[in-house]
C-alpha cells in the first residue's frame, strides 16, 4: 500500500466545494458519472413499465402537473383500438393496481375495471349525501299554523 496517496485526516471534507491542491475534485466527476447512471436506469424503468402497461393493454398517461380538482374522483377513458379496449391510465395508479390485482390474483384490467365501478358509486353515494344534507328542513312555524 502506498502511503502516499492517503489523505490527512485534516484534507478530508464533506463540502464538494473543496479542491485537492492539484485542483481536482474527485467527488464532482463521479456525481455526475453516478446522476448519468440514475437517469439511465429511470428511463430504463419507465421503458420497462410502459412495455408492461402496453402488454396488458393500458395507455400510459404522463404524471399531471397541474391538478385541476382535487374533490373529486380521476375518471380514466377507454378507446376501442384493434377490436379490444384500452384504458389509458397513469403510472403510479397503474402500478398501485398491479400490485393489488397480483394479491387478489386476479388480471389487473379486471381490478381496473372493478375500481372504475367502485368510483362511480362512491361518486354517486357522496352525491347522494350532500343532496340530502343540503335539503331545507320544514319550517317550523309553517307546521305549527297547518295544524
């Protein structure tokens, strides 16, 4: 081993700021070496999930940036595309519902269209329900002359 090239205790710093006294900066070259390698691997992943998504005939929808209304519930589309139905959906519900579709173990289109109809009565329950709660009461003094 050479001794030589170990640094001193003193040398050593967290900050990449600082420079050895030939300039460099070890730790610049491999951050960027390493932010390279992490954004070839997300790109992979994100390659690897719409290949999948595709596979089971979903569409994938990029993340949404702006959020219009958050009081109510996302309603996904289907077209009809080579004689069958593709649901367009986004990636992170779309691996929400893998996941559970795989411990029920049912097909992930199937849980898809099974959340859709859950939705559409939750929607419709909770429509109900600030309808009923909106309704004006009788008023009292009407009811009381009435009699």
């Amino acid at each position: 081993r050479d001794w030589e090239d170990d640094l001193s205790f003193n040398q050593l710093s967290l900050d990449d700021d600082t420079k050895f006294s030939d300039g460099n900066n070890p730790c610049s070259e491999s951050r960027s070496m390493d932010h390279d390698k992490e954004e070839k691997a997300k790109e992979g992943e994100i390659t690897r999930l719409r290949r999948d998504m595709k596979e089971n005939l979903f569409c994938y929808i990029p993340p949404r940036v702006k959020v219009k209304r958050l009081d109510s519930y996302l309603h996904y589309a289907r077209k009809k595309e080579d004689g069958g139905l593709i649901y367009a959906a986004h990636a992170d519900y779309y691996i929400l519902l893998r996941v559970c579709a795989q411990v029920v173990e049912i097909d992930a289109r199937n849980m898809h269209r099974g959340v859709m109809s859950f939705e559409r009565r939750l929607a419709w329950i909770e429509k109900r329900i600030d309808q009923v709660l909106h309704l004006t009461p009788p008023c009292m003094f009407m009811s009381q002359t009435g009699s």
